[in-house]
C-alpha cells in the first residue's frame, strides 16, 4: 500500500456514517466492457453482485460529512488530497453551503481522497469502472440498451450540450432497469480505479499491461466510435489526479454483496 492510500485510511477511520442514503442492490452478471480486460473470457467480463447508492452524494450530505470529520473541510485538508484553489470552492464558507451549492444538488468539486473517505465512512468504496459501466448500460426497461438508437441519442445529446447550467437535483430522473437513477445526463462520476484506464489510438496497446502502466487494464481504442459516450468518460477520467476536482466531477458510493449484507 503506497503512503497516499495508508494516509488516506488513517484520516477516515472511525468515522460516523452519513445517514438518509438510499442503496440499491445489483445481481452479478456478465458484460462486455468497453475497455479490454485481461481476464476478460471471449470478451466478457464477470460482475460481482455490489449494492451502490441510487443516486450521487449531495451537498448535503458531504456537508455532514465535513461536520463529523474536520480533516475533510475545504480549509483544513491536505494539500496533497486536494487542490485548495478548487476544493469545494462553491460552497459559501467551510462548512455553509450557499446559493451555488444547494443541499439536494450532488456535490462536486470533490477530489477522489474526499471521495474515497466518504465512502469509507458509510462502510463503502468508491464503484470500480466496471461496476459503473455495468448499471450505467441500462435504460428503463433493459439491462445493456446500448445497442438501441434511442438510448445513445439521449445519452449523446446530454454530452453535446455545454457545461453552463447549475447541475440539477438529484433524484428527478426516471430509475433505470436497476432502479439506479442520475448515472447520465448530470456530471461525471469519480470511479475506484480511475488511474487503470488509459485511452489509445493505437489497437497494438491493447492487452499490453506494460504499455498500459496502470494495474494491467488494457487501453481503450478510439477505434469504438460507437461507445463514443463512454469513450468520453473514460478518457476524462484517465486524465485526472486524484487531488483534482471540477464543477461537473461527483461520485457514490458501492458496497461488496457481503458487505452490504451485513448491513
């Protein structure tokens, strides 16, 4: 475990959790992962069963989080878990939201080790890719929709408009096939293993885990114009720090099966 990871554990241990979070359970299965996974077996590739939150962690609920935890607040985290001049710089003061940062809005300008010790707290982690893309293939009726026109004129249209507008509130889009709702058409989502995806144009890369220099993930071709979307999300999250934050950047939280069995 490198000191950034054994830092981060040692600064959300013992944390309260956040009540008032909504957790959806999802069935293992098997999916065709737009990236190419090693272990892939014909080009699928096993899903676990995970539980993960219906919707993005809020304002409000970050904002509760900071509370119990004073080593997350915008004026007291590390400079090394993120970027001061970004940080929750929306919010009106420490720990007041603001009328730019309303408490049912899902909070972002987050980095991934405030993400990650949110989760922590709640007894969570952050999804991997492959659980975010596994749930995030459903429409409202399917389980993997992206083969229908429709669904990829929807989720391209979100991804044609600009970034101007407030981000909405969470929890008024329709559920998916899951009952997981907010995946698209809100911002994009922070993901455990951000840092095992890298974007190429060159298809000899692939299956490469020394060209690829993050955890043996293979690169994703550019060749896919058909995943054009989540192409886009793959390659803004490879681009990413893990103390980096931006207006449009939220996360949830997952749980393994056993975990949330427990609960």
């Amino acid at each position: 475990m490198n000191r950034l990871c054994l830092s981060l554990l040692l600064l959300s241990a013992c944390l309260p959790a956040v009540a008032g979070t909504d957790w959806v359970k999802i069935p293992s299965g098997e999916f065709a992962s737009i990236l190419k996974y090693q272990d892939s077996v014909d080009g699928m590739q096993k899903v676990p069963a995970f539980s993960i939150m219906k919707t993005p962690v809020t304002n409000a609920q970050f904002l509760t989080f900071a509370q119990q935890n004073p080593k997350w607040q915008r004026e007291n985290i590390p400079a090394i878990f993120a970027e001061h001049s970004h940080y929750l710089i929306h919010w009106q003061s420490n720990l007041k939201l603001g009328k730019k940062a309303l408490a049912q809005q899902p909070v972002t300008q987050v980095s991934w080790f405030a993400a990650s010790a949110f989760c922590e707290a709640q007894g969570a982690r952050l999804p991997s890719w492959n659980e975010w893309e596994y749930i995030s293939a459903a429409n409202r009726t399917s389980a993997d929709a992206r083969q229908e026109p429709s669904w990829q004129e929807e989720i391209l249209a979100w991804y044609a408009k600009p970034a101007t507008e407030p981000v909405a509130m969470v929890g008024r889009r329709p559920p998916n096939f899951y009952g997981v709702q907010d995946l698209h058409g809100m911002l994009w989502e922070w993901v455990f293993d951000y840092a095992a995806m890298l974007v190429s144009s060159d298809n000899r890369e692939q299956q490469d885990a020394d060209q690829s220099k993050f955890c043996g993930a293979g690169a994703l071709s550019i060749e896919d114009k058909e995943n054009y979307a989540v192409m886009m999300r793959v390659a803004m999250l490879s681009s990413l720090e893990g103390a980096d934050s931006t207006s449009s950047l939220g996360f949830r939280c997952a749980r393994d099966a056993t975990t949330a069995s427990a609960k």
